[in-house]
C-alpha cells in the first residue's frame, strides 16, 4: 500500500501547512447557547467537532483526535470522536487518535488493529484512524511489528517521546539505562531503528514522533532522522524559537506543528475562553501562517 507519510506530506504540500488541527473539546468551554441545542454531551461534542473541521478543512493535512477528552463523556464520547473522525476523512482530511497507547505489547498491537481497521460500511463504527501515538516504553519488538504493521497498512504511528521541561535527573524519561542513555533517548534509538526499515519516496518512515517544544528537544533529531515530528505547541509557542528547535534549516517539511482547539480558547480574548468555531478557524489562519514563514525562512 501506499506509505501514509509521503500521503501527509503531499497533502500539506498542496495546502502550503505543516499545521495540524487537534480536536480535545470540553462540553464546558462551548458556548452556553451553543450547548444548549443538544439535550446529550455526545451530540454537542460531535456537532462542535464538525463546525471546526469545516473551518479548518481548507487550512491543514490532518486532524489529530485527543482520545482521553472523548473518553471522559463515555459511549457518548467515544461514539462522537468515531462519527467526527468519520466526517474528517469525508472532508478529505487524515485523521491521527492520540492515545498514548501502551500497556503490554500485544495490547498496543491490539489497540493499533482496532483503530486502523474498518469495513466501510455505513454501519462501521470504528475510528478510521490513518495513524495513532503509542508510548515508547512498550518495548523494541513490539516496536518492530508495529513498524510493520504501519508500511503493509499504509497507516503511521507516533511515538511519544519528551524530553522533561525541569532536566530533573529524576524524572521518569531522564532516568538513565544500563548504558548510561538517558530513557526518552533509548526509546527514540527504537523507533528510529525499526521506522528506517519503511521509509518512503520523502525520506520519512512509518514510525514519526511526538514532542514539546523545549529546547533540548531539538537532540531527538539527531537520534531519529527519519521520522515525522509532531510538535504539540500552544498559540504563544509559535513565536518562540525553541518550538522550531527540530526543523531542519533548508528542509522543514518532515516536521508538523500540533494546535488545539482548548489551546485556541484558552489563548484568545474575544470570546472569554468559549469555543466558537468560526473565531477557532481565522486564529488557525493565523498559525498556520506563522508557521509556513518560520519554515520557508529557514529555506
């Protein structure tokens, strides 16, 4: 099948954005009128998911979907995030599940079959993911089939590996290996290791990675060269050096720049913290410029 990455980066090509939209709603941060169309926390979440993917169609490759803000509401969460993923894709957009999936490694084979997979019928109400994040730590050999599992179903997963902001040698990713490797610095060898295996026409393998934007996160670039980036960030970050820290000067294309639809209402003014999709969609114009200037600067 087709390698999803060399997909992504097509499709962010044509819309000049190496922004990508998160959806991680509240029922809380809609607007009261706004809440008070739907008598359930499902139809208003779903509703609140389409009117952003309408405004932000046009503006970005991909929508990332935050599994735990839809797991709060339960089946009504669950079954909104599977209806709203359904529509992206309808809106010609890709859709990433970030789950942090771990556990044993069976269970994050698992858990990548169960969101890949779907029969396209109608009635099919899985989550048509084209890729999900998965946690670093499930080890080397489910890394591996993970890997291969992503290049046969032309899907992509993204590991979650972040530096800690405080550098405090006793937080969990700085604790050092047997080798003396800091443990976020391992976990990127693997997934660098197994992603060179399926690399595509870009130069970018089925296995990317999530992190921050501080300044030492720059160095998980140097580990896995082959892997896409997805920079979790805030409106504030995209004028701030350091969020570009792993963007290759004269290339930028293998890095995407991750803004949520909470980051956007909690930052803007205008509508005291309160979802409104069309004031979401213009400050995503907005980023999605910032972003394209910093990289075609760099060029």
């Amino acid at each position: 099948m087709d390698n999803f990455i060399d997909e992504l980066l097509k499709r962010a090509k044509e819309k000049n954005s190496r922004l990508i939209f998160k959806l991680s709603p509240t029922v809380s941060m809609m607007k009261e009128d706004f809440r008070a169309r739907y008598q359930t926390a499902g139809a208003a979440l779903f509703s609140h998911c389409v009117a952003c993917i309408e405004g932000v169609k046009d503006l970005v490759a991909a929508v990332v979907f935050d599994k735990a803000a839809f797991d709060f509401y339960g089946l009504d969460g669950v079954m909104a995030m599977s209806m709203a993923a359904k529509y992206a894709h309808s809106r010609d957009l890709f859709v990433i599940v970030d789950g942090c999936f771990g556990g044993s490694g069976e269970s994050v084979l698992r858990y990548a079959e169960s969101y890949f997979y779907a029969d396209g019928s109608e009635s099919d109400n899985r989550f048509f993911a084209d890729a999900i994040t998965v946690s670093p730590y499930c080890g080397a050999a489910t890394l591996k089939k993970l890997a291969s599992m992503c290049s046969e179903e032309g899907r992509a997963s993204f590991v979650t590996v972040t530096t800690t902001v405080s550098g405090d040698k006793e937080d969990f990713e700085n604790i050092k290996t047997g080798d003396g490797e800091a443990l976020y610095r391992a976990a990127a060898d693997d997934a660098a290791a197994y992603g060179e295996m399926f690399v595509g026409e870009n130069g970018y393998s089925v296995l990317g990675f999530v992190t921050e934007p501080v300044k030492d996160t720059a160095a998980l670039r140097g580990i896995n060269r082959w892997g896409i980036a997805l920079v979790n960030a805030k409106v504030p970050d995209l004028d701030r050096e350091e969020t570009y820290g792993l963007f290759y000067r004269g290339e930028g294309e293998g890095e995407f720049v991750v803004l949520s639809d909470a980051d956007v209402c909690r930052f803007s003014g205008t509508y005291d913290g309160k979802a409104d999709a069309g004031e979401i969609a213009r400050c995503v114009k907005e980023c999605v410029s910032k972003v394209e200037a910093h990289r075609l600067g760099n060029n």
